[in-house]
C-alpha cells in the first residue's frame, strides 16, 4: 500500500510510522487521516507477523500539532460533526489494534496531535514534549475523542482545566499526572520506544492482543461522551467565532471572539 503523508519503516517485528508533513508541524489534514485510517485499518490487521508499531511526527518539532487549521476555512454547514466523527472512527482503529501502538513525542502534541497521542497505547516523550487542547483558541472544542480520553488519564479538574484555557503540559507536568508512560532525554525517545515493544514481544502475542481488548473494554461503559463530543463540534463549526479564529490564525493575529 502506498501512502501520502506517512513513511513506513520496517524493522524486524516493528513498524515505525513516521507523520510526514514537518512543515506544517506535521498537522492532521483529510490526507493523513485518510492514510492514517488505511495503514491502521486496512495495512495493519494483515500483518501477522507485527509485534509493535511506533507512531511519531517527521522533524523535532513537533509530533502533531492538531487538525490542519488551514483546511478549516473551507468547512460547510456538515462538514464540522462528519469531520469529528470520522476523526473518532480513525483514532479508534488505533487503540482498538490488537498490536500495541506507542507514540513518540517530540515537540507539540496539540489538540488534534494530543487526541491521537492519547489514542496510541502508551506514550514516550521528549524533555521538550508539550501536550494540550488548545481548541477553545479558535472557539471549538476537542473533536477527535479528546474531551472523552484526557479526562480517562488525567481526572477531570486537570482535563477540565486544560480545555477551558487552552494551557499546555510540559513533558514533566505530562509525566506526573499520568498522561504519558516515560520522558526521556531529547535523542532517546525511539531507544526507549523500542526498549518498551521489545521487551513486549517476548510476551505472547494473542495475549497483548487480549490485554488491549480487555483495558479498552473499561471504558465502553458509556460512548455517549463521543457522541455528545460530535455534536458539540458539529454545532461549534458553525458558530461565527470559529471562522474568526481560524483566520486570526492564518493571520497570525489575535482571534476578536463576540460569541456568536
Ligand atoms: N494546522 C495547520 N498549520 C499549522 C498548524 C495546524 N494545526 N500548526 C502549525 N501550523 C503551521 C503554521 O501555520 C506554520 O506554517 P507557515 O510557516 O506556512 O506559516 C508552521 O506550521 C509553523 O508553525 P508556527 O510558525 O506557528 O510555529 P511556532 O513555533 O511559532 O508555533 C505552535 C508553534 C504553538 C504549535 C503554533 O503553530 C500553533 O499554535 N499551532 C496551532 C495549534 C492548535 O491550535 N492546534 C489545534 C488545532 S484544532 C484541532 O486539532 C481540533 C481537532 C479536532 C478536529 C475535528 C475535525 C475538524
């Protein structure tokens, strides 16, 4: 299978799946969803013979900085609820493989990039990782399973509060409060990643396989939550304050909200 925006590199068990879109901080666009969705949906369940797959953004900058921005301003009236729906859809072909996922951070892990960082199994940072949900900044909210998954690592004061001031974690903050598994010196985040998924393929893979199914299973209780999520995006996507924010960013100037 061939893709656009993701680089494929095999070694041994383990694939790494590299974002590659540096320039633009390797932001989410319909592209790289869509390649997403074909290696985790499609490329991914065929290969038997995978014990691990490391997912992280091209350059040191950033893992991903969010859904791309600039594809915002040519949303129509639906396009906002589909979006985050198929969003939903892709993230859980992620935590829903039954090989584990292990996201490397370097640099920024927002909004959108934060949400898939949160889909992968465990997470490795960088010193200078930097996680959060900035989404308020353009006036929506967290579509891509966000409001649903920080609250699952992070409780609900912290998450509450990350989502209401758009603040960031820095990789130390991330450590503490649970949302990622280890941070590691600048340069050492894939050893480790490895490290983690080799010491992992020694177990049984039907097993790892079960532990997943099992762990994902406690939080099902309720989906509600992700779909009250689409909606709520569905309905921020329309508002005025979302058109100006996403310009204010292109423009590179500050967003004049009115709530509306
Ligand atoms: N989308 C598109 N382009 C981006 C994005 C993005 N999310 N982030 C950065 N870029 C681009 C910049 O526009 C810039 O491009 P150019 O050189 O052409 O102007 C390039 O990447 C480098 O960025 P900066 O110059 O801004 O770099 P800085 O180091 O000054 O700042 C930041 C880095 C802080 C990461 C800054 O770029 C930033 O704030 N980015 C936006 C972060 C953000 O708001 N993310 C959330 C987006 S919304 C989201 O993810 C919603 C998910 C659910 C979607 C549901 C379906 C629609």
């Amino acid at each position: 299978m061939s893709y656009q925006n993701l680089i494929l590199t095999e070694e041994g068990p383990f694939i790494t799946v590299t974002i590659n879109r540096e320039k633009a901080l390797n932001a989410l666009n319909q592209q790289t969803m869509s390649d997403l969705a074909q290696f985790f949906g499609e490329d991914l369940p065929h290969r038997e013979n995978v014990r691990g797959v490391i997912l992280h953004g091209a350059g040191d900058r950033a893992f991903v900085a969010g859904a791309d921005i600039k594809e915002f301003t040519s949303l129509t009236d639906d396009d906002g609820a589909n979006m985050a729906r198929r969003g939903q859809a892709v993230f859980f072909l992620i935590e829903r493989s039954k090989v584990p996922v292990v996201a490397v951070i370097q640099g920024f892990a927002l909004g959108g990039g934060c949400e898939l960082a949160m889909a992968c199994h465990m997470r490795i940072a960088g010193e200078k990782a930097r996680f959060g949900q900035p989404e308020v900044n353009l006036g929506i909210i967290p579509g891509y399973g966000g409001t649903q998954r920080l609250i699952q690592y992070i409780g609900k004061s912290k998450a509450t509060e990350l989502m209401m001031t758009g603040d960031m974690l820095n990789a130390e903050e991330a450590y503490r409060l649970g949302l990622v598994n280890h941070v590691v010196p600048q340069g050492e985040e894939m050893a480790k990643a490895k490290e983690l998924l080799e010491k992992i393929a020694t177990k049984g893979p039907k097993a790892i396989g079960k532990v997943i199914e099992s762990i994902n299973a406690y939080y099902q209780y309720d989906q509600d939550g992700f779909a009250k999520e689409v909606d709520c995006f569905g309905e921020v996507t329309l508002s005025e304050d979302f058109k100006e924010g996403a310009q204010a960013f292109i423009e590179k100037r500050p967003a004049n909200f009115t709530g509306k």
